[in-house]
C-alpha cells in the first residue's frame, strides 16, 4: 500500500454501473409518479374547474361561467389520455407548466422550493452525523456505560416520538415557553434551527447506535490490532482505520435513511411553515393545483434518487474494493 | 416511518443463521419474555380493549354542546368536553379504534400481496420476476409519505383511499425481502430434494418457505402497524388526512393545540394515546444481541 494513494478515488467501472442502474431507475420513478398523480386527479369528485376558479377568484365570485372560462382555457374537457400524453410530452422538453391557481410558471416556483427543502435536510444530514457520531464514538469507548444505555434510551424516544409531535413539543418549549427561537417562518438564519433540530433528533439516535456498533466491531479487527502493534499512534489508528471503515458502514445506512429523512422534511416543513417541497405539496394537494403536485412531488422522489446516487458513489469512493452485485435500495 | 424497518439486501443475501428447531412443547414467549415484553403487550392489550369497548360505551362523538365549551373533566366525562362541547373520552375511543383498524388491515393488505408477489417472483423467475422486481424499484425510492400525500388527493379523506394509498405504500418491503430470502431457500439443497420427492409446492412452502420466513414478517408487521398507525395521524394532522367531524388522533392534536393553556389534557390525552402505542409496539420485539 501506497501511502500517497490514500486520497480517495471512485473507481470507473462499478461508478458507471451505479450511474445507469439510478438512472433508469429514475426514468421508472417519473413515469409512475406522473401516470399516478394523472390517474388520482381524473378520478377526483366535483368539477376540477369550480375549484381552481374559487383559487383565482374567491369562492363568493364563482360562476358557471367563470368555470366554463377555465375549462376551456385549460383544455380540462379534454379526455384524460390526451392531457396524460400532453403533460408527459411537455415534461420530456422541462415545461412544467404553470400553476393552476396562481398562474404562474412552476419552473421557477420549484427552484425556490428545492433549495430551501435541500437546504433544511442537508443542515438536519450535518447536524444528526455531527452529533451521531460523536456520540456514537464516544459510547463505543465504554460498550455497556452510561452513555451507551443513554444512547438506547434515545433511539427508542426518537422512535417513539415522531417528527410532528417532536416539533410541537420544541415550539412549545423554545418559542412559547423560552421565546428563544421563531416558531415559523424563513428569512432569518435562525428559522432553520427548530426545523433541521426536530428532524436531526430522530436520525441522530440511529446514527449514534449504528457508530456504535462498527467502531466496537472495529476496534477488534486485524488490522487494527496490528496498527497499535507497528506502533501508530492513536490518533492516526482512529482516523486512518477506524474512522475510515465506520464511514463505509455509515455511508449505506444513511442510503437507507433518506427516505426517512424526506419524510420528516415534507411534515416538518407543514409544521413550521419552511417554504419548501413538502409544503407546497401539501398546499397543492389541498387546491387540486394538478402541475404544482405533479412536479413537487416528482421533485422529492427525484431528490431521493438523486441522494442515493450520492450515497452510492461516497461509498465506492470509500471502500473501492470490488464486490458482488450490489443491490440499489 | 415505513422503511425505517427495511433489512438492506446485502445482509438478507448472507446465508441465514440456522433457527433452533422449535420444541411444540415450548410455551409461549409472553409467558416467558422479558419484563419490558410483557409490560408492553400489557400496554398493547389495555389500549385495544379501549379500542373495542370504548366507542360502545362513549357512544356518541359527534354531539356538539356549545355552553358546555372546554368542560374541565369529571367523572361522567374523563377527559373533558372539547371546544364545541364534544365529548374528549368518546372522540379518542373512536379515533383509537379507527387508528388501530386501519392500521392492522392495511398491514395484512400490504403483507399478503407483498409475500404472494416475492414468492412468485423468486420461484417463477424469468419475466414476472423482472416486471415486479421493475415496480419494486420505483417504489422503493418512493417515500411512503409521499404515496399516501398523493392518494388522500384523491377523495376528501375517504377512509378507502387511505388505506389503498397506505397498503400501497408498505407492499414493496415484503416484497423485496421475501423476494430475497425465497431465492435463497428455493435454490437451497433441501428444496431440491423435496422437489425430487415430488412432494409439491405445498409441502415446499409449508416446510421450508414459511418456518424461514414467519419471524421476519413478524417484526416487519409490527413496525409496519406503527408506521401505519403514524402515518394515518401524520395526514390528520397536516390536514389532508381522514376529514373531521371523525374522530382521528393526528386531526384531534390538531384541534386541542390552540386550547393548551385552557385545557391541556385535551391535547395531551390523543398524544398519549399515539406514544403509548408506539412504544408498546417497539418494546415487543425481543432484544437482539449487539455485538
């Protein structure tokens, strides 16, 4: 072993066979997210036209002609097979269409709403690792101490308490109670801080028990023992071994989290009014804005493949030793 | 909340530590599990008879009663009367009991076509198994949430459309890991020689598929209720969920949240409930041995 070829490489052949598998594997996520979403909404009750009409223009100005004017200015009498074909036509060029009530170009609109969604799950991503690990690491020292049942004990409250009712019971305490933190909100770089808290508490636990567990197994390993024996440091033994082998498990596992993770930031983001995906799919969903659901939640199950691709390649850039055919979760 | 439980195909691939044969002597593990167990299903046991028997005793949900708005509890009504003078004990028993059945029907909704599927897939192989394993792939990158979201777009909270989107969103779990495991065991020595016995599918299944199978479908549907059970009160409580005036636990949060300082135990009580719940289904399992 070359100490110089330490830096991390991902390997070409197996990278490109990751790439393809997540591709097609996104291309079968768009379909079935888009046929689904069309099939949902042609089978809704009532008259689609009536309700985007009181989106516009209130319920207490609402005509049949007004209606009538929506319809046809949407092609809504269309059969449902056309508008499918159309709207699946238009998502092969990147039109989005506009949005059903507001009117205005979704393109646009998403931007807005991806990044501040990305932006809440990658702080709520760093702040569960950061603390995870740490904690994860420092309970792994004394296998059965204090820290180690503490550590337990959180993973079954996470689990127990989910992100909604965690959320209500931070607003409580540091908006109502403390009145330290904004409850709502977004502008302010401490707007994020209950938001990305309450989703990091849930994932930290899991993190911390799952650090736990490798590093223990670790620590007994081979090559670790050996390490300490030719005479490296500490230090060196923890970052170049341990470390770097837990992060190959962690890796895989935070794959698995994601979907955990994009969960929490669609109830989160309700909850704390944050402006982005999960939100706006809620708030589509309430209107019957039919391009608005379509394409936020094609963005979210987008995200979480784009995501895993991430995971994939962090991993074989880790731990680029070859293996069997690896499953894409 | 769904996949929180899902075993990565990696482990399921690794050859599966022998079962110990089960003596039919062996009594039942309530009888000898652990004091958390036992406490648990304990638990698990009070809220389902408060499930069953409450909505016949606190009968009526519905009934307003404005001048009796915020009534602090007494002994006729436990937990109060809520802010347009329900009746708090009735809501939560029928919200209990709906939590609970959906819960359970969409698992074995979800179990039973994920199973059948897996095990057509693993013993068929060629094009069926491509074609589900096909689905599979773009359900599993779904998040759960985000399937229910889209079917309770469907109808205003229609309890039917929750539950197909909730089912539809659990089957792909059962699917992939019996899929995997089934494989294993399909193409392992002792099926073959059952095969040359000639001793028919039902046999194989029966002898070898469902002994390997039966304890991970079982924790897998524990968590599966839980999940379920908490996704249901995820809508309610973001407001696309089951509609009011039913009674739902997410929905009933919801509501008492605005009154916390007049009357806490209003949303205390449905929060409770759902803790309670959740924590008995998780103590349930048996401990597994941390390295």
């Amino acid at each position: 072993m070359n100490p110089s070829k330490t830096a991390l490489q991902i390997p070409a052949g197996p990278a490109v066979r990751v790439l393809r598998q997540r591709a097609i594997q996104a291309a079968a996520v768009v379909l079935l997210v888009s046929t689904a979403c069309f099939a949902i909404v042609q089978s809704l009750p009532g008259d689609i036209a009536f309700r985007i009409a009181a989106g516009r223009y209130g319920y207490d100005h609402v005509t049949a002609a007004s209606a009538d004017a929506v319809r046809a200015e949407l092609g809504l009498d269309r059969p449902a097979w056309q508008q499918l074909l159309d709207w699946l036509a238009n998502l092969l060029t990147l039109d989005l269409g506009t949005s059903l009530v507001t009117g205005a170009g979704i393109a646009g609109e998403l931007g807005l709403y991806l990044s501040s969604s990305v932006q809440l799950a990658a702080a709520a991503l760093a702040l569960a690792l950061a603390a995870g690990v740490t904690v994860g690491v420092l309970a792994a020292a004394r296998p059965g101490g204090v820290l180690d049942r503490m550590t337990t004990l959180w993973v079954s409250a996470a689990r127990a308490l989910p992100p909604f009712l965690l959320g209500l019971v931070l607003i409580l305490f540091f908006s109502v109670h403390l009145g330290v933190l904004p409850a709502a909100g977004h502008g302010q770089a401490s707007n994020i801080v209950l938001p990305a808290a309450t989703l990091a508490v849930g994932l930290s636990g899991l993190f911390a028990r799952v650090t736990r567990d490798t590093v223990v197994q670790i620590r007994q390993s081979e090559y670790v023992r050996f390490a300490a024996t030719k005479g490296l440091g500490g230090r060196l033994v923890f970052l170049r071994h341990i470390l770097r082998n837990t992060g190959v498990t962690l890796i895989a596992y935070i794959g698995v989290q994601l979907l955990i993770l994009i969960e929490g930031v669609v109830v989160v983001e309700s909850l704390f009014a944050w402006p982005g995906l999960g939100h706006a799919l809620v708030h589509a969903i309430f209107w019957r804005d039919i391009p608005m659901i379509q394409a936020t939640a094609l963005a979210l199950a987008l995200l979480v493949v784009v995501l895993n691709t991430v995971v994939d390649l962090g991993s074989l850039a880790l731990d680029p030793r070859p293996r069997s055919r690896e499953a894409v979760l | 909340m769904t996949t929180s439980n899902s075993i990565s195909e990696a482990a399921l691939r690794q050859a599966p530590p022998p079962a110990p044969p089960r003596d039919p002597r062996q009594r039942h593990w309530l009888m000898t599990g652990t004091p958390a167990q036992r406490a648990a299903a304990g638990l698990l046991a009070v809220l389902v008879l408060f499930a069953v028997a409450g909505p016949l005793a606190w009968r009526d949900h519905a009934a307003q009663d404005l001048s009796r708005f915020l009534e602090a509890p007494n002994l006729a009504e436990p937990l109060g009367r809520d802010h347009v003078g329900r009746s708090v004990i009735a809501r939560l028993a029928h919200a209990t009991q709906l939590s609970l059945m959906m819960a359970v029907l969409c698992v074995a909704t979800a179990l039973l076509a994920g199973t059948l599927a897996g095990i057509c897939a693993a013993w068929r192989g060629g094009w069926i198994d491509t074609a589900l394993h096909g689905v599979s792939e773009a359900f599993i990158a779904l998040p759960a949430l985000l399937v229910v979201l889209m079917f309770s777009a469907i109808a205003n909270g229609d309890l039917w459309t929750l539950y197909l989107g909730l089912a539809l969103a659990q089957w792909v779990e059962y699917f992939r890991m019996v899929r995997a495991r089934s494989g294993l065991v399909l193409a392992g020595p002792a099926v073959e020689a059952a095969g040359m016995l000639k001793l028919g599918p039902v046999h194989i299944m029966r002898r070898h598929l469902w002994p390997e199978l039966r304890p991970l479908l079982t924790t897998m549907a524990t968590f599966g209720i839980g999940s379920s059970i908490l996704a249901l009160s995820t809508l309610g409580f973001v407001g696309v969920g089951v509609r009011p005036p039913t009674p739902e636990l997410g929905l009933m949060i919801t509501e008492a949240f605005p009154y916390y300082h007049e009357a806490p135990w209003m949303s205390l009580a449905p929060v409770l409930v759902l803790t309670t719940i959740l924590i008995g289904l998780l103590s349930l399992r048996r401990k597994e041995t941390s390295p």
